[in-house]
C-alpha cells in the first residue's frame, strides 16, 4: 500500500509539471514587468522558504567594451585602465551593489531590491557574490571578494542576514584562505552532509568550517593557472568542477573545462574541454565557444520525476540592445548539462533551454 501510495504520488507530481523555457536571446522579465538587472550571478534554493534566490552583481548601465580589436584581443582587459578607445565607466569601479530575485518554477520572478548596498561594505570594487546558509550561525551568508585596499584584499569579505532577502551587514572582510590560487572568481559548494568548499581561480578546493565563514586547514590545488570562473557540484557519487579561461566580461564568453574525483578534495582527472568550437582559435573573434557566454553558476534542479536537472547559467557579456548598451541588461544563457555515464557531453548552442518543473 504504501509502495502504491508513493507511486501515486510520483505520477501527480509528473502529471502537474510544465516545461519551462529559459530564453537565451531575451532577458527574464519580473513582477514589475521589468527585466532582469544582470551581472555575475549565484543560484541558491532555500528550503525555507520553498524558493530560488538569484543574486546579481550589478555593476549600473555603463556601456559594453568590445576587446576584440584591442592588441591583446576579445578576452583581455583592454579597459582596465580606461581610455578614450576602451572606456570602462563601471567594472573596475567602486559603485557595485547586489540585487536579488526569487522564483519558484524559473517562469514568474520577484524582485527582491538591493541586498547588499554600498553602505554595508567597505569602498572598493565588488565582485561575484555567493549566498549559502549556516546552519550553525542561522544566517545567511554573503562572501564576495571586495577589492577595498587600493584595488585589492588578501582574502574575501562576508555579510550576514537573518534572511536570504538581506538586508546583509558586515561579518568580515578579509577572510584569508590557503592553497596556491589567486583571490579571484570563485564558487561555493555544500555537500549533502552539510560540509562547504571553497573553489577559486588557480584552482584551489579549501574546506570549509563548520559555520562555513573560514577554512579548515585542508584544501587540494589543480594545476590550472589559466581557468577561472568555477562552479563545483555533485552528481551521484561524482563530484564535478567546471572553469574556462580568462574572460574579462568579454564579449564571446570562455570555454568550460570539466575535472571530476569521487572526493571533493580530489584528486582530480582532467576530462576535457566541452564548450570550445572546432574551429581555429582566433583571439580576435567573438564566436570560438558554444555559448557566447562566461559561466557563473550550476545548480541542481529536481525534475518532478525524482530526477535532477543541472542547470548552468552564464554571462553573455556585452550582449545588451538597449541604448547605450547597459552592462546590466547582458543576456544570460542557460543550459542543462548532459551526461553519458559520468562524462559531460559537449555543450551545444541553443536559442533556449527546457527544464521541468
């Protein structure tokens, strides 16, 4: 009886989901009827409260800078410094605040406002933000690296709030963390036992404490002093670590190099590249990788049939068609990772992703 139950129960479920388009060409658009403020991104679900919270970086409306006729191509940083050619009025700047958004099926978005605000930080220039929740704080935790001293910070910086709608006020600032990787992009994982890693540019795996605010002590490298960008995950027994190259808010976006180990400290096996086209590299082009676009986070979504869809989102940098070409009015481009067996399949462009919720 109880098996037939459960059965039952299984088929409502498949019996109500719905497919859900996520538009790779056109923005979200929210309870305001506005679209979706971009920027680097974290995915977060909380059970709490039975939602998905989505954090945006935003850096303001400044406009896009195409790299690809610089000398050193679409991937570099031929902004930073500024000039009259290559102006850059908002990445390497100090105006950075963090918006969020919920949403229960990935369809109907609500704008959360600004969570974290330029009074809650130290002046500096901020970058990827990344929300988990401590159980052993009962807070939710902001990290985000926060250049505050002249341009750089030894560590990362991190804001609590008793919510995951912030308000989210000043923990620390400089949380320092061994291994042989640079401050930099980076990704927080939680595994299903509760225990944090740390994965950053380099790359390094740091363990996370029990309140997950600093390390352990143990942590693993991967000789990959070209990657950044990470996103870790778990899938069955297997933990997976995605990165590409340099990609300065490029236009064109990276590639996506997968490395995968039955432990999350590893070691790791290189796998291969799964987000490059076959064609020629060329540094001057925009089109060398399938997406268009620069990973910022995977996120596992249960499909209604008890199975789990990995979502990867990314940054189509320099993307927006509105006047003046807003920095955060980019695209974004989703994707569901494909496998076969433990190996992730090419990736391959598409106008639009389905997932089913």
């Amino acid at each position: 009886a109880a098996l037939t139950s459960a059965v039952f129960l299984l088929l409502a479920r498949i019996a109500l989901s719905k497919p859900v388009v996520l538009s790779n060409t056109e923005l979200p658009v929210d309870n305001l009827g506005n679209a979706l403020l971009t920027g680097e991104a974290s995915l977060m679900y909380a059970p709490a409260y039975s939602r998905y919270f989505l954090y945006m970086n935003n850096w303001g409306g400044c406009p896009g800078v195409d790299c690809c006729s610089s000398p050193t191509g679409c991937a570099s940083c031929c902004f930073s410094p500024p000039s009259e050619q290559y102006p850059d009025a908002c990445v390497y700047t100090a105006n950075h605040t963090v918006v969020a958004y919920s949403t229960t099926d990935f369809s109907a978005w609500t704008f959360e406002g600004v969570v974290l605000a330029l009074a809650d930080r130290l002046a500096g220039i901020e970058f990827r933000p990344q929300v988990v929740y401590s159980p052993a704080l009962r807070l939710y935790l902001m990290w985000y690296e926060d250049r505050w001293s002249h341009g750089k910070n030894p560590g990362y910086a991190i804001n609590t709030a008793p919510t995951p709608m912030g308000p989210f006020k000043p923990y620390a600032s400089s949380v320092k963390l061994p291994g042989a990787g640079r401050i930099g992009d980076y990704d927080i994982f939680i595994d299903d036992d509760g225990q944090g890693y740390h994965v950053r540019t380099g790359l390094s795996i740091v363990q996370l404490n029990a309140s997950l605010t600093g390390p352990t002590g143990k942590f693993t490298d991967i000789s990959a002093p070209n990657v950044e960008g990470p996103a870790m995950f778990k899938r069955g027994g297997i933990y997976y670590i995605l990165a590409g190259k340099g990609c300065c808010a490029c236009i064109g976006g990276s590639n996506i190099e997968v490395y995968y180990a039955v432990d999350p400290l590893g070691p790791y096996t290189y796998q291969g590249d799964v987000g490059s086209n076959p064609t020629p590299f060329d540094p001057h082009s925009a089109h060398n990788y399938v997406t268009h676009a620069q990973q910022t986070k995977v996120i596992p979504v249960p499909a209604p049939d008890s199975s789990v869809q990995y979502l990867w989102v990314g940054n189509q940098w320099v993307t927006s068609r509105l006047p003046g070409r807003p920095r955060n009015n980019d695209l974004l481009y989703w994707s569901v990772i494909q496998f076969e067996g433990d190996q992730i399949q090419r990736f391959e462009y598409a106008n639009s992703t389905v997932i089913q919720v």
